[in-house]
C-alpha cells in the first residue's frame, strides 16, 4: 500500500519538462493525501504553456501507480503569469536560454561576491554567460571585475554589454562614477532595470545571471513580475539575523511561483592557515536548518577567506585569482550543481 512518504517519494522523480530538477524541491507540490488505495494530490504552477502542466499530470500519475497506489489524481492549479501593472507578464529575454537571480533578503552576505563568482565558474564549464548587476543603489560589480569602461550602443540603439573574462556584464557602475549617487524614485527604478533587462544585447546567452539588491523592493517585483526566471538562488550566512531575511526573500520568490534552486551558505567559517582548525565565527548548520525548512537544497557553502576579498578588490574574482584556494572551489562546486539543474554544459 502507498503511503504519504512512498507517494512523495515517487513524485521526487518526476522532473519538470525541460529541466534535471523534480517537481517535489521545485517546490510544486503543495498536498499529497492518501484514502484508501488513492493517491490524491495537488500541485501548483505558473506556466502559459498547457502542454507542461499535461505531461507534469501524466507523469505523476504514472509514477504514483508505479508506487503502489491503487488509483491516482493528480489535480493542477494553473495560474497565468501575473500582470505587473502598466508592464507586460514574465517574458524571457531573446537569445537567452536560462535567467536565474541570485538574491538575499539583507545586506553585507556577500551576495555579488557570489554572483560574481559563481558567474565565472559557470562560464568556465563552457557555458556563454552574462552578469546583470541590478543593484542600481550600490552597484560593485564594475569594482569587481575591474572595469571602468563606458557602454556604447549598436546600429539598433541597443546597449552593448561590457565583455571581461569571457562574461557580458552590465552594471549602474558602469554609467556612473563612484562619487555619484543614484537618485532614483519608483517608476524609474522600474525604467532603468527594464532597460538593463531588454535593452542590452546580451544575446546569445545560456545564461543570464542576476545579482539583485538586498530586501524585496521595486527592483525585485519589476523583476519577478516581468521576468521568466528558471529559478532563485538565496545567499545567506549561517546566524539567525541573515537567516530570517533570507525567509523572506525565499517568500517573495514563492509567492510569485519562482522556484528557488537553493541556498548559498557564504562565510560559513573561517580556517586558520596554521592550524587547519575551523572557527564558524557567524556560527554554525544555518544554511543547512534553513535549506531543509524550505525544502530546497543547500548548494554549498564558501568559508571566509582574504583572497576572496583581495580578488573583488582587485577587480579579478577568487575563481580566476585564487582558483586552488576552498573558496574557489566551493565556487565551483555550486556552479556544478546548478549546471545539473539548469541542464547546461
């Protein structure tokens, strides 16, 4: 006889069409109950594609009665995209297979260090990738990666992003000096962002890679609400106070039925160069209590280390300035796994 646990079980291995990852930490699944020899179950999705819910519906079925279940429905709440007002509904951005943002619900985690880098490592497996800073308050991804070249535009007025180890990358820091502060109310916090988004020639990309601001602001629902992302990636460190913003951000992203792909766990801890003793100075399983909490997966988690914070400073990111070093490789590593997940190279 099925039960609660064998029919999640054999939901965890229905994928979702045109991805490695299953429906189960997509986060799709919303009830599963069991009368009698029945399996019922009920999922949730945003898709304007009919033809992906029927093959998630099927699939389901399928792998339920393969699992014991005497019968099985599979019922599907399927919700159109929303409508951000005055703004079209999530679209994808031509030429670009995957768009995923990288997000954190407060400041200081470290989050473009992870954009960054897990940016390069992505490219580094063969992949053709770009680099949208969204953070149009305090961009650094043009410290980052060294760069204080000018944008200039193509015969068709678009945006021609700036190319730097083999990324495109776009960014407030590039149109503005360090000395200069944004201004910016509402409505053109929502101009700009949708022109870094439409505007800039990022094509031909595998992926686009958004490193978003702190918090759940204008910057994020333009995004959410107007962008087909195939997923979120949470930055956070291991204390409390990081983590309950994280929830929140993982929350914005739920509520607007964008999956997240996982929890980045940065500053996990601090190894001494000359004893090898680990000291979890932010403290300690965080990233892990909360991955669990949100049914998605911990990606890694990147200790603390000066030749993370020398190579953003010096403009050459630790997966190119310090590729040996176990930041690096942590770096790596999550890339890896999102490769897995995104289907890439």
């Amino acid at each position: 006889m099925i039960n609660e646990h064998s029919a999640r079980a054999a939901l965890a291995t229905v994928k979702y069409p045109g991805f490695s990852r299953d429906i189960v930490s997509f986060g799709l699944v919303k009830e599963v109950r069991i009368e009698g020899g029945c399996a019922k179950v009920f999922l949730a999705l945003t898709t304007s594609e009919p033809a992906v819910a029927a093959k998630i519906r099927d699939a389901a079925r399928d792998a339920l009665l393969a699992a014991g279940a005497e019968s099985a429905e599979v019922k599907i709440d399927i919700q159109a995209p929303a409508q951000a007002a005055g703004l079209p509904g999530p679209q994808g951005i031509p030429g670009v297979r995957h768009i995923v943002a990288v997000a954190s619900g407060k400041g200081g985690v470290g989050k473009s260090t992870v954009s960054a880098n897990l940016a390069l490592a992505l490219s580094r497996r063969g992949n053709r990738v770009g680099l949208l800073d969204c953070d149009l308050y305090g961009p650094s991804i043009a410290l980052m990666f060294g760069c204080n070249e000018r944008p200039c535009a193509d015969e068709q007025d678009r945006i021609l992003p700036i190319e730097r180890d083999g990324l495109k990358l776009m960014s407030m820091g590039f149109l503005a000096d360090d000395t200069t502060p944004a201004v910016l109310r509402g409505p053109m916090v929502t101009r700009y962002t949708q022109q870094f988004l439409r505007q800039v020639a990022w094509e031909p990309l595998d992926l686009l890679v958004l490193d978003l601001p702190p918090g759940t602001g204008d910057i994020q629902l333009t995004i959410v609400q107007t962008v087909a992302l195939a997923g979120a990636i949470i930055v956070t460190t291991p204390q409390e106070v990081a983590l309950i913003d994280a929830r929140k951000a993982a929350s914005m992203f739920e509520k607007t039925n964008v999956p997240v792909l996982g929890i980045v766990e940065n500053m996990s801890h601090f190894e001494c160069p000359d004893t090898g003793k680990r000291y979890p100075i932010f403290g300690q399983g965080g990233g892990a209590r909360e991955a669990a909490r949100l049914r998605t997966r911990l990606l890694g988690q990147v200790p603390i280390e000066i030749a993370v914070r020398q190579g953003g400073d010096a403009g050459r990111p630790a997966v190119l300035s310090a590729p040996d070093e176990a930041a690096a490789r942590a770096f790596v590593a999550i890339a890896g796994e999102i490769s897995a997940t995104l289907g890439l190279a």
